[in-house]
C-alpha cells in the first residue's frame, strides 16, 4: 500500500516501526498505527539536506493522520518538517487531476478558485520540478539535489488528457485474459521472468476472484476496456512528462550527474471491484456485489466522460490483475501481486565503463524498499543518521544493494522480511516465502499459509505447504518474532475499529462553527467532522434583494457534496450523491430574506433527509438522499462560491465557481447528535466483537 511503502522508502525502517501500518486515516493510538513517521525515525531527506544537499519534493506525500492536515493543525510531520527544502503537491491520499482539490506549497495551501483550461495535475508537478532545479542551479552552480518525485498517478480516479486516452482505444478490447497471456510472454522474452515461470490461472480468492472475460456481455467489454484506455493515457502521461524533465536536465547539463531509482509503491489496485466504477466514492462506500448490475448500467451511461473531470474513475479487477502480471492478487495482499513491483536504476555516465557495459542488465537479487535509503547514502557518500534530535533512531532494517548495479552475481544483502497489510501477512527467507490471504471479520486462525520455494517457482504457483511441514512451521515462528519487533500488533480484524477509534480530543472539531466569505476552504476533513454519521443544521445569515446571484455554501465536488445557492431569484439545493445529482428548487426568495437554513436528518441506514427553511418557513424537503461518506465529501467547505471541482456541472457551466454578488454575512454549521448506526456508538461492541477474531 502507498503510505506504507512511502514510509519504509524515505526511513529505512519497516512500515509498522515507522508507525505507518496502513494509510493515515484515522488515530486509533497504537505505535504501528501511530500513522506519522516516528519523532526519532531519520528520513532520508534529512540525511542529504544535513550533507549540503537540497531536498526538493513533488506529489503525493500521505504521511501525515487527517486530523492534522489543515492549516490550524500541527505540522510537525509535513514535508518541510521531514528534511525537504521545497514541497508542491497534495498531502492528501489523491485528487482529482484536472481540477485538484488541495494544493501545497511548502508549508501551506494555495488559494485556488478555478482551474485553466487543459490543467492537468502530473503536467503541473514536472513542471514545477524543473522550475525547483532551474531556482537552485541560477542560485547555486554546483550544489547537488535530492529530488523526491511521488505522481499522484495512476492512484484513482483515472483520469488523463482526452488526447493520450485517444491513443489506446481499442487496444484492450480483446480482455484481460489474451492481453495478459500477451503481457506474460513478452516478460519472459524480456528476461524479467524466468522462462521456466508459470503463469498462474485468474484470481480465485474469496473477495479476490476474476471472472473469465468472454462471459461478460458486449456493453460490460466495451465499458471495462474505456477504463483501462484511460489509464493506459494515465501511465503514458507520467513517461512523456518524465520525458520532459529528462530533455530539461539533459539541456542544463545536469542529467550524466543525476541517479534515478524509478518504482511503484504497490501493485495494481482492486478497489474498482468486480466492474469498475465511475464513482469512486460510492464504489469505496459500499463494497458490495449486489449493485453489480446496476452500477455498470449507471457507469455504461457515463462511458463518454470517463477520464474527465466530471467522473472519478478505477478499473475492474480484471485490469489489477493483468497489472499484476505475472504475480497473484493485488494492492494490500502480501501475495507477490500486491508488493512485487518494477524497480529500474539509471545511473551516471561517471561511473565509469562498467555503467555503459551493465547498460540494460537484469537483477534479480531479492531486495525490499527499506534498502533504497542506505544504497543511495552510499553511491552518495551521505551519512546515515544514527539519532535525530539527540534520540538514537531504531536499528535500520534495509542494507545496501549498490553492489548489485556492477555485479550482476553479488549476494542480495536482504535476506528475510516480514509482510503485514489489513491482515494479510506473509514472511520471506532465502528464497522461500510463507503468505496468507486473510478474510475480514474471520478468525486469524482459520486462514491458510501456502508456502512456496520462489527460487523455482516466482509465481506462487505451487503450494508446498502440505510437502514441507517443517519449513513452513519455521517461517511461521519467523514471521511471529519480526512482527512483535516491529509493532505490528495488534493486528487490523477487518471490523473498522481502526478507523473508528480515536482521542478524546477529537470532539473539538465537532462543534459549532461560523465561517464568512473570504474564508478559504475548509480542508477536507475538518469539513467532514461537521456532517458525518450526525444530524447537522446550515445556517446561512444574508440580506438578499432581487438580482442577488451565486452560491451560498458548498461542500464537495464531483466526486460528491451539496451546494446552496440562488440563481433567477430562486433558492436551490443540489446534492451530487457520487455522481447522482438531485435538485431542490425551493421557489422564490422575498426581498429582505435574512436566514437560510438547510436541516439534514441522518436517521441511519445510509439515509439523509433534508428540510429547507427561510426565515423560519420550510420551503423544500428533500427525503432519502444518499449520505456522503468514505473520504467525501472530498473538498472542503466553501462560503460564498464553489472552488474547483463543482458539485454541479451544470451550474458550474453557466456560471464558473459563480461567487455571491449579494451580501453574505455568515454560515453557521451546527453538528447535532449522531446517527444510531454512527461508528463511535459502537465502540465496546465492535471492540468485544474483534477479540472473536484474534
């Protein structure tokens, strides 16, 4: 998974030491899942800046807990606190790529309304790279840079500009199952697999399996390949943009200096489910089978949109799968599909012949992210760390493989590790690797260890767990031992508790509030803490006349959210439930009108009902909306226009963000009780619950 893999790449240490078990959306209070790098954890950054280095980062950063992403919030584990000079990208998990919801600069966000024509978010990080390096190179002639470049993409939504999606049509219309029989044996031709490897059958886990592609019917294959034409457009945009930065070092003399380590930090993701999705928050909300059907007839209808800015995109499993290629499962497995991923060096011209002569080598040495930090100290000539801020940091769980780039037979210098993910566990050593696929909400115990001797079988083809008793039971002890050294319990059942638990304290942001216009956005999930799993009233204060136009509140954005606002002198509320719009037109506003109030019930059973009122008189009801939940609405709150990503297209067509040109006092949120079916009502259940699975 991503902030796992980010944590071990940039510390050095195992994901749960560095306290990033999973990603960091929530704060449940245990060291594994503490979800920021540990205080006395050295980040690699750090070690190049305190070697006369810049550090320089762009994208995706993802290690910091929700609570503390908005400007009020601590920033002890942003960016700029962790050893980068610069920063520019979101520190959140994704965004929309056209039309980003959350912006960073350094150390804060930046203030955009709306977005130029033709924006696109991995186009705007490479180029603010070569303006980070062209600012240090005038300033500085000869001071060497670390770059951290962590793309966005291909993480959904899959989105991508209509020209690079134009460039694969039609290419995936044979199925998963012909492309990644195609893919297989050019990675045997290529070398990447051995040519001894088997290929093994479709997914057939529990909650994991693919279904044959010549069984789907003609609009599901022509719906199923659109998605992977986009984000086919999606990786051909993050090489042509990397083109783009390599041409730009080439022309300012910097490229024969620059090491570059290129990789993924997971395989392909699953969480399109079975059929893929346009809406990714409504797939992420419900998780289910039952919709089937009915989601690929409501995607089908939006076919023509996907990769745009107005849907929010991921492939069907099937697609994983072939990502995967040649491994089983996918992203937070700890099968070889979910962490099994290319790693490819280019080194500089100053390394001598042997670089021109190993040009297009292969390695197969086993190694983990946890060595990348110490290979680069070492070709670097940068100290390692061996305490920050006057505390030793924990004893290093990678080694370098810089010996690997010049001897294609030099021993790997990583011979055992443990995985752990939701569940999922798996240990390797030497060659041979146990792995379990867990089931949440089932016993740990009843999971099945498969072992497989990867030295002859690289594909987890052939369970020898029955054959080799002994073996297995050894790397079960193992995995045991290296989980209780590195904090990994305790273990995640699966029951959302994670997720649900958290300090006291939290409660602070779950209290009345008035914001006014000018305000800027609210960040995402201080928005959320007003309006999730609760009844919650929004109380707008204004002095409206005749001609008065524009948007009074909005929170979210195409991905899902609601928005008032008056246009033609009447009122109006619109609720884009993933993607599903509802329009209120509640009549005429009459001059002098002071007070709007939107009253939304949250009953339980994923219901919202909605009563608008003016100057105390109800005038529209909107009865059994779909509640927003899972990470949406994505985009704050905003008073007085609706930034960037609209919650409706179609006002943000005639209109833009459409700013209130009338006068606009307050809005006052006011959060009242909880929801009966709310999480945190059901704490001691659900923890009681837990231990059944232990």
């Amino acid at each position: 998974m991503c902030s796992p893999t980010r944590a071990s790449l940039l510390t050095g240490l195992n994901h749960h030491m560095a306290g990033m078990a999973t990603v960091p959306h929530g704060d449940p209070g245990f060291p594994g899942y503490a979800f920021e790098l540990r205080d006395n954890a050295a980040v690699i950054s750090e070690a190049f800046r305190d070697s006369g280095w810049a550090t320089l980062m762009l994208g995706k950063w993802h290690l910091t807990k929700d609570s503390h992403l908005s400007d009020g919030a601590p920033k002890a584990s942003w960016p700029l606190q962790r050893g980068f000079d610069r920063y520019y990208g979101i520190l959140d998990a994704f965004t929309n790529f056209h039309q980003p919801h959350r912006l960073y600069a350094d150390n804060h966000h930046l203030d955009v309304d709306d977005y130029p024509d033709g924006y696109f978010f991995s186009d705007d990080l490479t180029d603010q790279a070569m303006r980070m390096v062209d600012e240090l190179r005038s300033s500085h002639p000869s001071r060497p840079f670390f770059m951290y470049f962590a793309h966005g993409a291909v993480h959904a939504p899959l989105q991508a500009p209509a020209a690079d999606i134009e460039r694969f049509r039609g290419r995936f219309d044979e199925g998963w199952d012909v492309l990644r029989d195609r893919r297989f044996e050019r990675q045997r031709r290529l070398g990447v697999v051995p040519p001894d490897a088997v290929l093994p059958p479709r997914n057939t886990e529990e909650l994991h399996e693919v279904g044959p592609w010549d069984e789907l019917d003609d609009r599901s294959k022509e719906l199923f390949a659109r998605y992977m034409e986009v984000y086919a457009g999606m990786v051909y945009n993050i090489d042509r943009n990397f083109g783009r930065l390599r041409r730009h070092l080439e022309a300012i003399g910097e490229w024969d200096n620059t090491i570059v380590l290129f990789t993924s930090d997971n395989g392909g993701s699953r969480e399109g489910q079975y059929t893929g999705t346009s809406a990714y928050f409504r797939t992420l909300l419900t998780q289910v089978r039952d919709t089937d059907l009915e989601q690929v007839d409501t995607d089908y209808e939006r076919i023509d949109l996907l990769g745009g800015p107005r849907t929010l995109a991921h492939y069907p499993m099937g697609w994983a799968m072939v990502s995967c290629t040649p491994f089983r499962l996918y992203k937070i497995n700890t099968h070889r599909g979910g962490h099994s991923v290319p790693f490819i060096v280019n080194w500089p011209a100053r390394f001598g012949a042997a670089g021109d002569k190993l040009a297009g080598g292969i390695r197969t040495q086993y190694q983990h992210v946890t060595d990348v930090f110490p290979t680069l100290a070492e070709l670097c000539g940068v100290e390692v760390p061996t305490s920050r801020h006057g505390v030793e940091v924990p004893e290093p769980a990678g080694a370098s493989f810089a010996d690997t780039l010049g001897d294609p037979s030099a021993p790997s210098t990583h011979p055992e590790q443990y995985y752990e993910m939701l569940g999922h566990r798996g240990y390797y050593r030497d060659g041979w690797s146990v792995v379990a696929c867990h089931r949440p909400r089932r016993p740990f115990s009843a999971d099945r260890w498969e072992l497989h001797n990867l030295a002859t079988d690289p594909t987890e083809s052939v369970d020898l767990a029955d054959d080799h008793p002994e073996k297995l039971d050894e790397l079960l002890q193992a995995w045991d031992r290296a989980a209780w050294a590195n904090q990994v319990f305790p273990l995640d059942e699966g029951n959302a508790l994670m997720r649900i638990l958290h300090p006291p304290w939290y409660a602070e942001w779950s209290t009345e509030t008035t914001l006014r216009p000018g305000t800027p956005t609210l960040e995402r999930w201080r928005s959320q803490q007003l309006i999730f799993q609760k009844n919650f009233d929004i109380e707008v204060a204004l002095r409206w006349q005749p001609g008065d136009a524009g948007v009074l509140v909005a929170h979210g954005d195409q991905g899902g959210g609601y928005m008032l606002y008056v246009e033609n002198d009447r009122l109006f509320l619109a609720h884009n439930a993933y993607g599903d719009m509802t329009v209120l037109d509640c009549g005429p506003l009459a001059e002098g009108a002071s007070s709007v109030q939107l009253a939304v019930e949250n009953p339980g059973s994923l219901v919202w009902n909605a009563g608008l009122s003016v100057d105390g008189e109800l005038v529209g009801e909107a009865p059994g909306l779909v509640p927003l939940m899972a990470m949406a609405p994505f985009e704050g709150i905003d008073i007085g226009l609706d930034r960037r990503s609209p919650v409706s297209w179609d006002v943000y067509e005639r209109h833009g963000p459409f700013p209130y040109s009338g006068r606009l006092e307050t809005v006052t949120y006011r959060p009242g009780e909880l929801a009966p079916d709310a999480g945190s009502l059901w704490l001691d259940y659900i923890k009681a619950n837990g231990t059944r699975y232990e």
